[in-house]
DNA sequence: GTCCCGATGTATCGGCCCGATACATCGCTA
DNA sequence: TAGCGATGTATCGGGCCGATACATCGGGAC
C-alpha cells in the first residue's frame, strides 16, 4: 500500500522522504495518520533496491541547507517504477477494500481508467454493506447483551456504514455517466483531472 | 490496546481464544476488523505470562468437542489482570484518541468512571477538531494543488470530522449532566431491540 | 550577542499486529 | 463416505509504528 502511495507521488515530483511524508499527509488526509520514517526510509531503499525509484544526484545545498555531509536525497521514478505502479493500481485484491488500502487508491484514482475505478469503487461499496448488515444483525438482535456505551458505539458505526454507503453510491452513477466527482456546491472542480501526464 | 480489549473481555467470562476473537469483532463493530490470530495467541501468551489471565483447568471435551490431546483453552482474568486492567483503562496516552485506541476505550467506558470518560471525550473531540482544521486548511488554500478525487476525498473527510465531533459534543453533554448514552430517537433502549426489515 | 527551540532532514531498533498457513476435530449434507 | 464449513490452537514472515539519535538552519528570547 504504501509502496503505491510512494511510487504515486513521485510520479508526479521527484522528492525527498521528509517532503514525500508531508505530501502524504496532505493528500491522504484523514485515511492515514502519516507516514512513519520508521516506515518510509526502509521503504524507499526496498523501492530502490527493486529498481522502482532511483537516488537523483542529490546535490546537497542545492535548494536551501544542509551543507555538510550527506544531505537531502531526492528520488525519482523509474521506468519500471511506473509499470508497477500500473500494477498496483490496477489489480485489486482484499486489502484494497479495507479503509487504509481503499484510501489509498482512491487518492490516485486519476491516474486510472474508468473500468478500474468502478470495479474498486464497487468492491468498497460491496465491503461496507457486509459491515453495515453485521452490524444492523447485532444491533437488533442482542438488546440485553450489550451495556449503552457499546450499542452507542455500534449505532455511531452504522450510521457511518449507511453514510459511506451513500457516498460511494454517489460516486459510481456519477463514474458511469462519464463524470468525475460531482463536487454539488461546496466547491468547484478545478479542471478537469488528467490522468498522466508526469510534468506539471 | 489489545491487552485492554482482552481484559476487559475476561473480566466479563473466562473464554477461550476462538471465542475472544468473535466476541471482540461483534463488541467493536467498526472499529477493528477482528484480531488475528497471528496476534491474539503471542498476546495471550504474554498476558499469562505476566500474570494478568490464568488458564482455567482447561478440561477438554467440556462444552461440545476437543476431545483429543489440547482441547481448547479457557482464560480467566486474575487479580492483578484486574489492577492492570483498571490502569490501562484510566490512563489516556496520544494512542487513546486515534481511531482504534478510542474505540476500545469507549466499548468498555461502562467499567470507568464518569471523570474519566469526560477526559477521553474531550481529548477525542481535540484530535478530531485538529484533523478537521488540517482539511480545512488544505481544502481553503488548495484547490488547484489536487485532482477532482483527491479533493472529494478530503472533503469527505472533512465530512465525517464535523459529524464526529458533533457526536462527541452530545456524548460530552449527556456525560456532564449524569447520564449514559442519549439515544433519542434513534433506537429505543436495550431490551427491546425494535425488529426491523424481514428475518427468516 | 548568544542561546535555545522548532523546522528540516536521514536513519535505526524494538515491538505490535496482520495475512497466510498448518494441523486437528466435529457435524452436516450430498 | 466424502467433502465442506465451523471450531479450535499455533507459527512465521513482514509491514508499519513510536521512540530515539544525530545533524543543520533560521528566528525569537534574553
């Protein structure tokens, strides 16, 4: 997961780690809390060991400090980084319906074609309703078993379930009319979302 | 948190893992997947070890099967279990108030006491209020910096951080003025869980 | 003027937790 | 009688986190 969400950002802008993690931060929001450097610097030597992303001559002191010994290390993408990033996007197994993996390729949906992004969009959807029914089964079968702090906790959980429900509801009619998100009032789409296209 | 989770558990039944695992996913709803088994057996493990959980004469063939060599095995909580129990519960760290640690804390706030629930509503409230200013900001200032999706997603939420925090005000009311949970139209109280839809 | 603090930046270590897998028994159905 | 799904315990590899260490720079406090 966070390989994609690596190889994703850099497709866009070579980066160092520490800007890498703040990006992601951004972009991802409220799905993941930030990444980790305890995560994200083993990750990026894995990422460059397999060939997917490469060290950019990094040129210390080039945009502001770190003047001394060993400074910022920029990456970039790789040719076969973009492939399996492809990949990734693409092929959706279980964990891509789970909320972190879900958020994830949701964040990057831009860079993938309409047929994925239903399938994904569809799973996710398929996923919550499984949630939303044990839930509705616990909720109005076991009155008695349960003390209030802990139905309150169950209905707080249902009614999120039936919320997503409806979003991604949304989503899809809107995907298979050939739109991108709908964005009602609260704000205007700035232009249309380009899927590729690496250089801003 | 897995600890508390299981205490908390055992503090209600001696149970077995199986059992422990099933319990916990209906009591936390949402919240948590269901723990894996990867982590419930080391964690019992080490609980025991510690001296919080016991076995408890396990006596194969008990209730229904296992009648061969290692039947299942039953936990029952001790005394300092209890202690333990009492201290995790009472003592709110950064990790009480992301997602999963809230969760569990509040699935057995009815073995707390009303200081300590109002302590860890409020620090919720808190980190949830600081996640929504973060969107916000990014949503405010941003808007040519993402795509139609990434946007959506942080709109969405944005979305679900105005609704909690609007839950945890009226938990946070109803706390402060004496009593458990409101449930006010929502559901009618525990023991008669209104039947809906079909159910053969 | 200097001193400390917070932001920027890379890196490692211990430990929690998950997913996959293996093994074993029971009860039901085909 | 054969298979399958639920019940049950257990291990292993690996992803990810939190704490920590180290190093530099800019700005505000004193």
């Amino acid at each position: 997961m966070l390989d994609m969400a690596i190889l994703g950002l850099l497709q866009e802008n070579p980066m160092h780690g520490y800007e890498l993690r703040k990006e992601l931060a951004t972009k991802l929001g409220t799905i993941r809390a930030a990444i980790s450097y305890g995560t994200l610097y083993p990750t990026l030597k894995r990422l460059q060991a397999a060939g997917w992303i490469t060290e950019s001559e990094s040129d210390p002191s080039m945009i502001p400090p770190m003047t001394s010994k060993r400074g910022r290390v920029v990456y970039k993408i790789t040719a076969e980084g973009k492939e399996r990033f492809a990949d990734l996007i693409a092929q959706a197994g279980p964990e891509t319906y789970d909320d972190a993996g879900f958020g994830v390729h949701f964040a990057f949906f831009a860079r993938t074609d309409q047929a994925t992004r239903l399938r994904i969009l569809e799973g996710r959807r398929r996923r919550i309703e499984e949630r939303r029914e044990g839930l509705r089964d616990v909720l109005s079968r076991a009155g008695e078993r349960f003390d209030a702090y802990t139905l309150e906790l169950q209905r707080h959980g249902l009614d999120a379930c039936e919320r997503e429900v409806r979003w991604l509801e949304e989503l899809i009619t809107n995907e298979r009319s050939g739109r991108a998100p709908a964005t009602p009032g609260t704000l205007d789409t700035p232009e249309t979302p380009r899927p590729h296209e690496d250089r801003p």
